[in-house]
C-alpha cells in the first residue's frame, strides 16, 4: 500500500466533503430568499445534515470496519453525486432536506472511514496527531473553497448573467466523481482491523460501552460544545451578513471564507503551539480570546444602514472582524479527537469516531436550531452573544478533561 497515494485520497474526500457539509449556511441564506421560509424553518437543514449524521453514525458506525473503510467512502461519494445532480434538477426546499440527509450520511460514512484509516497508516501518536491536523486543515480548505465557488455562481444569478445558484451543484457534482475515481484506483490494506468472527452487535456494544469511561463522557460533552459554538457562527454568518451588515448576498457568502482560513489557520498554528506547551494553557487562551472577540466586534455590528454596502470597499470593519474568531476556535477540536483517539488500540478507534461523530453532529444541530430561533426572534447580536454561554462551558468541560486524563488510562479495553 502507498501510504502517499491513499493520504492524497483521504486528502481529496475530505476537500469534498467540507464543500459540501458546509454549504448548510449558504443555503439557508438562498432558501430564505428564494423559496421565502422563515428562519426557524429554514434552520431545519442543518437538523437534516446532522441528525441523519447522528442517527446514522449510531446505527452502523460499528459496521463499517466490516464492510471495509474504502467501500464505506466509495459508497458515501456515489450517494452525494447522485444528491447533488438531484438538487440542480429539482429547484425545492424539500430537494434541499433529502440532499443534506444524504451529505450527513456521507459524511458519518467518511469521517468515520478516514479517521480509523489514520490508524491504519501511522506509526506513532505523533505522525497520528499530525495526519488528523492536515486532514482538519484540508477539511477547512474545503469549506473555504465552497463560499467562492457558491458566491460565484450567487453573483452571477443576481448580474443575470448565465447561471443560477444551483449550477454549483454541477461544479460540486463534478468533484465527487473526481474523487471517487481517485479512491477507486488506490488500494488500502485494511487488514490489521479485520476481525475474523466479526458481530454487529458485539462491535455496537463495544461502542457503546465506550461511554462508561468518565474520560470519555467528558470529552464527548466538550466534542458537542465546541461543535455547538462552531456551528452556530458558521451557519448563520452568511445571514448575519446579509441581514445585520446589509452585504449584497455574494459577498455576504465569500466573506465567511475568512472564518474557514481563519480555524485552518488556527490549526496549523496551534498544532505548532501544542507541541511546545500543554495543550490545557494554549486552549484557554483561544477560547478566551474567542469570548472577548465576540465582546468587542458585536457592538460595532449595531447601526449599519441599509444600502449603506454595495461592495467589498464598502464593507464595514465588523465583516472582516468576526470571522476571526475562527483563529482561536480552530485548534480544539483536532486536539481533542487526536488526544482521544492515539490512546486507544487501533481496533477500537473506529467505535470512538462513532461517538465523536454522534456527539458533534448533536451539537452542530442544537447550535444551529438555537442560534436560528433567537435570530428569528430577537436579532442577530443577540443569537451571536449567545455563543459566549457554550464557549464557557467548553473552558469548564476542558478543565476536568484534562484532569481526569492526567490519571486515566484505557487499561480495561
């Protein structure tokens, strides 16, 4: 096996699917304006992404070590082709449920995939925490690329030029084969997880099981925090954007790249940090930091007059400002999941990335349905000011984390 190649690949898929997960905030703002639901309504796609991510993940996250990680993302890549051309042929607020079902499933079937594949091709927790940062970052790249890639084909329908916002579905469409093929012809032994007498419900058990451990409901409630307050930003920005700042909708979308470099940014340089100091110190910075930007940029977000932007020169200070934040919130999760997940034996990495991926698509939704009602119901600064609630409980959940870890082994598996 080419450890190159299949890194490339996973490279590839997660580029992919970051476009693609992602995309739940830019379409909430197209679906708001364009097939005229409320906010809350509108909210219920990221439910459809993470629920069928959380459900799915719970049913047979324990199952793919059988059926085999690369089998697992062809599956997930062909179901996401045929979702996206679905989407460009059927112009609907319900294609849009279906399709970020479909994204969710994929993703849980990825993710799940790729991290236990990390497994598979590293050597030590160092070369694992390494592979899980570049992956992270590539994922963010991926999320960054989706916000042009959309804003293009969003200005282009608003000049009515040729396109339409949902030609990006083409584009996306498109970049899902490419990555199939790509997987398609790179192999991966996946033996050294193969279990001879393999049982569904042994292996979902031993999931499950996982949670008797006090480190591991620790971390899975600061993996749902992180996430929550993650989500929250990123789903919303783009209406924020629109509705509070009063950004032409283009660049309402392309602004929020800034968030995505800013936590691909924030992981390559707390990878750097990490490794120097404690990772407890360097993460109660970034969160700190991260509260007192909210502090700060928030009020300044106040007053902005309609019609008073009509392009990027235009652009108040604030727009700019905020999607920082990302820079402090990037470097917890890959920290976590790695300081999780290099600790245990390689045959239970895939039944913890369940919980990793059940957990975090819980709080990407309850982030996401919570921000969404008290936008809809007070305003904008009041639904951002909200963050600073879960920020703090992540500090405090971070805190026993790091103490139960210091003393706890996973002996007993």
């Amino acid at each position: 096996m080419s450890n190159i190649k299949i890194k490339i690949s996973l490279f590839i898929n997660f580029f992919v699917i970051g476009i693609l997960l992602n995309s739940v905030g830019i379409v909430i703002l197209q679906v708001i304006q364009h097939y005229a639901v409320t906010k809350e309504a509108a909210s219920i796609l990221e439910a459809f992404k993470d629920l069928s991510i959380a459900v799915f993940s719970f049913l047979v996250a324990s199952y793919i070590p059988k059926f085999g990680y690369k089998r697992s993302m062809l599956a997930a890549l062909v179901l996401v082709t045929a979702t996206t051309l679905g989407m460009r042929f059927m112009d609907s607020f319900l294609m849009s449920k279906i399709m970020f079902a479909s994204i969710g499933i994929s993703f849980a079937l990825i993710k799940v995939s790729a991290y236990s594949t990390v497994g598979i091709i590293t050597e030590n927790s160092d070369d694992h925490a390494s592979l899980m940062s570049i992956l992270e970052g590539i994922f963010m790249v991926g999320v960054l690329s989706g916000y042009w890639i959309f804003g293009f084909f969003i200005e282009s329908e608003a000049n009515q030029s040729l396109f339409s916002w949902l030609d990006t579905y083409w584009v996306l469409a498109a970049l899902c084969v490419i990555a199939f093929i790509m997987l398609f012809i790179t192999k991966l032994d996946e033996s050294s997880v193969v279990k001879e007498n393999f049982n569904t419900l042994h292996e979902f058990l031993d999931m499950i099981a996982l949670v008797r451990f006090p480190l591991v409901i620790i971390f899975v409630l600061s993996a749902f925090f992180y996430v929550l307050i993650e989500q929250s930003i990123q789903t919303w920005l783009p209406t924020f954007n629109k509705e509070i700042l009063h950004l032409p909708s283009s660049i309402s979308v392309q602004i929020v790249s800034i968030l995505a470099g800013a936590i691909a940014l924030g992981r390559i340089t707390g990878g750097y940090f990490i490794k120097k100091f404690h990772w407890m110190p360097v993460l109660t910075f970034t969160i700190g930091s991260a509260m007192l930007l909210v502090i700060l940029v928030i009020p300044i977000t106040v007053g902005i007059e309609p019609g008073s932007v009509t392009s990027w020169s235009d652009t108040p200070i604030a727009a700019y400002l905020l999607p920082l934040i990302g820079m402090f919130l990037g470097p917890i999760y890959p920290a976590l999941n790695s300081s999780i997940l290099s600790a245990l034996p390689k045959n239970k990495q895939s039944a913890m990335t369940g919980l990793i991926v059940i957990f975090s698509a819980l709080g990407g939704t309850t982030g996401s349905v919570i921000t969404g009602t008290i936008f809809g119901r007070f305003d904008g600064q009041t639904a951002f000011y909200f963050t600073l609630v879960p920020m703090a409980l992540l500090l405090t959940a971070l805190f026993f984390y790091n103490k139960v870890r210091q003393t706890f082994e996973f002996k007993e598996i």
